[in-house]
C-alpha cells in the first residue's frame, strides 16, 4: 500500500472490501446488501416478534414499532398512544382498518383490543412477499391482510359478507388521502359500525404547505377538509393533535351515535 497524493491507494493491497470501505469512509455495500435480505426474512420478523413481545406496555411497543424500518407505524407518539388506550377501554370485538401500509398499527390495535378481537386490515400493498411478512409477524393474532382497493364494490362487499350482520365496533381510516377518496371511504364504511362504536381518521391537521404555504415532505391531502365538515355536522368529536401547529399529523375521532341512512 502506498500513499498518492494524501490518499490511500489500495489497488496493489491485500485489505478486504469491507476494510477499504471504512479506509475511505464508505458504507460497506456488501453489508448493507446483506442487512435488507436480513430484514425481509423469517428470522428478522420472528426476532420484531419476539422484541415486541418483551416490552411491557403499549407506549414501549409503539416506540419500537416506530422506529423499526420494515414494520413502522408512521405515528405522532401522543397521538396514537391515546387512540391505542381508546381502543383498550372500548376493548373491540371487530375491527377495521383501511390503510395498513407496514403492519405495525394491525399488530399494535390487536395488542390494545386483547385476544378476542377479529381485525381486518385492507391495503393495496398487502400482497406477495409482504403479505407473507405482515402475517407471519401476527400469526399468533386474529389478524387478516385483505389486499385490495377500499373504493371497490366487491371490497365492500366482501367484508359486509365476512362480518354475517355483525357490526365494526370500531373502523380506523388511513387509505386514500385525496378528499373524495376519504369521504368515500367514511360513507361506505362508517354505515358497518355500531352505534356507541369510534371511528378514526389519520391526518386531519393541516399540513406546512396547505396551512402557510411552506412545502415539506408531509401531506395531509383532502382529510383536513373532510374532518372540519364532520365537525360541522355536530357529530361527537375528539381531535388527537400533539402540537397546535403541527406539520400534518393527527388523528380525528368519531363517538359514533350510528348512521343517519
């Protein structure tokens, strides 16, 4: 090894790759290659598995789950730690929810509803080797990964078809965030929920470039909208919000008396 001009020249040294990568101050590709095969395999979501199982307490899990890359519960702490213990008092005995993107708020509305609850999650992405994933972390859970779109008929239907009557004792909304989209998803799906049942939607803060014309990487779309009509309607309302002035974020929920229809 000799040196060229302050750097180090390595094409006549016997120094593996992983050793060069650090000489240089590069991150070695070959590990982080190996760490997202990891990250996708059985071993790493019995071992996400077996970590959330030692936490004591539903703020502990959230904060893993949080901060884990392949299940994260994209979340505002305050916010959906307060959902989570509204979900443990009313103790569901079935659930929805549109929009679970990574899994982790399934396995975490489980954990809160105790062992007698039957979720349904619905998500265009819950198919192929991810929803292998996402059910191999909750196998143990009475959790089903339906994939498909909420807006379609035949998704509607089959979920009216799976509950035989029964109602939703509670329905959380994070799917389409366009303003149709999520007024949509609220007509169809809250008419399935009991009365004295919770209703939620996620995102009903404004977020930076709607409220003051800033653009960030957060967007809220149409559900701010749609939260301040239902508002308006005079139904029973509790908005979970950590900061007043918030990039986006928070979630909105319903004490839902039963459908006008």
């Amino acid at each position: 090894m000799r040196l060229l001009a302050g750097q180090i020249a390595l094409e006549h040294a016997p120094i593996p790759a992983r050793f060069q990568c650090r000489i240089l101050g590069l991150k070695n590709p070959l590990h982080r290659i190996q760490k997202k095969l990891y990250q996708v395999s059985p071993n790493y979501v019995d071992e996400v598995r077996r970590d959330v199982a030692r936490l004591p307490s539903l703020g502990a899990k959230l904060d893993y789950l949080m901060r884990n890359r392949q299940f994260r519960v994209d979340q505002q702490k305050p916010e959906f730690l307060r959902l989570l213990n509204m979900v443990r008092e009313l103790a569901p005995k079935r659930l929805v929810e549109i929009g679970g993107r990574r899994g982790g708020s399934s396995l975490l509305f489980s954990t809160a509803s105790g062992d007698n609850c039957d979720i349904v999650t619905i998500d265009l992405g819950n198919k192929g080797s991810r929803a292998k994933r996402l059910m191999s972390l909750c196998r143990d859970r009475q959790i089903q990964f339906w994939q498909g779109d909420s807006h379609a008929q035949e998704t509607h239907a089959r979920l009216a078809q799976y509950l035989k009557g029964s109602a939703l004792d509670f329905l959380f909304i994070d799917g389409d965030h366009s303003y149709e989209g999520a007024k949509q998803d609220f007509e169809n799906y809250s008419k399935l929920v009991r009365p004295g049942g919770l209703i939620a939607l996620h995102d009903i803060q404004p977020d930076f470039a709607t409220a003051y014309g800033v653009q960030t990487a957060s967007w809220t779309g149409g559900v701010p909208k749609l939260w301040q009509e239902l508002v308006a309607d005079g139904l029973e309302t509790t908005a979970l919000i950590s900061e007043p002035h918030q990039d986006g974020y928070g979630i909105g929920v319903i004490h839902w008396a039963g459908s006008k229809a």
